[in-house]
C-alpha cells in the first residue's frame, strides 16, 4: 500500500508473525483485557476473514501499529487501532485511518464508524469522526 503522506511509513496486510509483537503493543496500551478477541488466534482469524481489513504500519521493517476493521456491505466500522507508545505522535495512526478509510472507500461503504474510548476520542475527531450518542455494549460469551 501507498502512503504519500509520511514515506517513512510502510503500511501492508497482517502476517501471522505479526502476533506475538501486536499482543505487546496492545499490552502496553491498555487495550488487552481480552485475549480471545484480541489475542493471536483472533488476528488470524479477521486476517482470513474477507469481509475484514487487517492494516499493519512498519518503520524500518518493524511493525510498530495496525488498525482493523470489517465492511459487511451495509456499514464500515474500525474495530480497533493500535500503535507502539514509542511511536506515537509519529503519524502511524493516521496512517493507518486514512488507508483503512481508502479501503472501505474502494470496496463501496457509504459511511465508517469506530468504537472509541474517552482516552481515544481526541484523536478520532481530529480524524474527522463526531461523537454520536450510542453506547456499546458487550456480551462476554455466547
């Protein structure tokens, strides 16, 4: 994938040796409270999913933050983004919003929704988003 904007930033799809090092970055972030949505199987299983997009950022050949979401023909929603506390600030996560959003673009959503949290929402209005009053709710097993 092409990135214009920030040359540094090689943006490609998820490769399961990506895993072991997305954990880390999720860990370090706060984001990992729950391993069998967000662990390594679960990567593997959206990376093979058709209706998912699976974004990995590299800096000098090291993956350092990924985004992903799914497009199910009616809505486009960004499920999670991620990127290294070292290298933030760096332009890597609007990287990866403005390829996932080319992606859906390209494949015909009509709209993109993210799940976001009151830590994160600065940085996805800054992207463009606006807050809409909808709460998430979640089911821990089925």
């Amino acid at each position: 994938m092409r990135n214009t904007k920030h040359p540094h930033i090689k943006l490609r799809a998820f490769q399961d040796t990506d895993g072991p090092e997305f954990v880390n970055i999720l860990k370090l972030n706060s984001q990992y409270g729950y391993p069998e949505v967000e662990g390594i199987a679960a990567m593997q299983r959206v990376a093979d999913c058709e209706a998912a997009v699976f974004i990995v950022a590299e800096v000098a050949q090291r993956p350092y933050g990924f985004i992903k979401g799914i497009y199910d023909g009616s809505r486009a929603l960004i499920h999670l983004l991620s990127v290294h506390p070292d290298m933030q600030r760096q332009g890597i996560g609007s990287a990866l919003v403005e390829a996932i959003r080319a992606e859906f673009k390209r494949r015909g959503a009509p709209s993109l929704s993210v799940t976001v949290t009151e830590h994160s929402a600065k940085f996805w209005k800054k992207q463009g988003f606006q807050s809409l009053p909808v709460f998430l709710m979640l089911q821990d097993s089925i």
